[in-house]
C-alpha cells in the first residue's frame, strides 16, 4: 500500500498516542508499504508551533528527519500537478494544508493516514 501520512497522524506516531488507531499504527510500522509525508506537514506543524497552537512531546528536531529516517518515511516531492489540482479542488475543506494532501493522493493515487472527517467527499481512499 502507499499511504500519504497527516499531520496528525505522524504526531500521534511519534509520541506513542493510542488516539492513532491500531490499523493506522499497523500500516505505518509496515515496511512493505511505502510510507510519505507531505511536505505541508513540517510546514503546518512549524506554523502552529510557532503560533502556540501545537505542543509537542517529541522535538521538531528529532522528529525531523529523525523519526521518518528511523522508520523508512519518505518525503513526497512537491510537484507542479499537485499545486494544479488546488485549482479545481471542491471546498469540501478549506484547511490549505489538508487540501495539498489531498490533491497529493489524488495525483499520486496514495491512500490517507488521516482520522478527518472532511477527507471521504473527495473520494479518496483513506485508512484509520
């Protein structure tokens, strides 16, 4: 399987959090699958932390590269298709970063690792 992980979901991977679920954690500790991560995730969490809107129980720094070195997750490339496909994108979410992810799996065919709710209108796959 090729997931593309969330923001949250990489969070919760990292400081052990049972709020990921057993089937996420699962797919992410598989090394058959290919495991990404989206350059819109050190992008939000930066952003957040910086506002005071996130804290974290595992540092940036460790989770960046440490933690996707350490466990085989690849960084997606970013990519002109994935900016394009914005363009046309339904406002089923308006959150920018989720909407990149989105437009990325569209394009790469990847499945989210994600517990949005928004996710499902757009009609890819996801697990949780």
């Amino acid at each position: 399987m090729r997931l593309l992980i969330d923001t949250h979901a990489l969070i919760w991977f990292c400081e052990g959090n049972p709020s990921l679920s057993p089937a996420a954690r699962a797919a992410m500790e598989d090394e058959a699958n290919e495991r990404f991560i989206s350059h819109a995730v050190p992008w939000e969490m930066a952003i957040k932390l910086s506002l005071g809107k996130l804290q974290l129980q595992v540092d940036y720094d460790v989770i960046f590269p440490g933690v996707l070195d350490a466990n085989g997750f690849q960084m997606l490339p970013a990519n002109l298709e994935h900016y394009r496909r914005l363009i046309t994108l339904p406002r089923h979410h308006g959150d920018p970063f989720d909407r990149l992810m989105i437009s990325q799996a569209q394009a790469e065919g990847l499945t989210l690792v994600t517990s949005d709710t928004h996710f499902p209108p757009y009609g890819v796959p996801f697990l949780w």
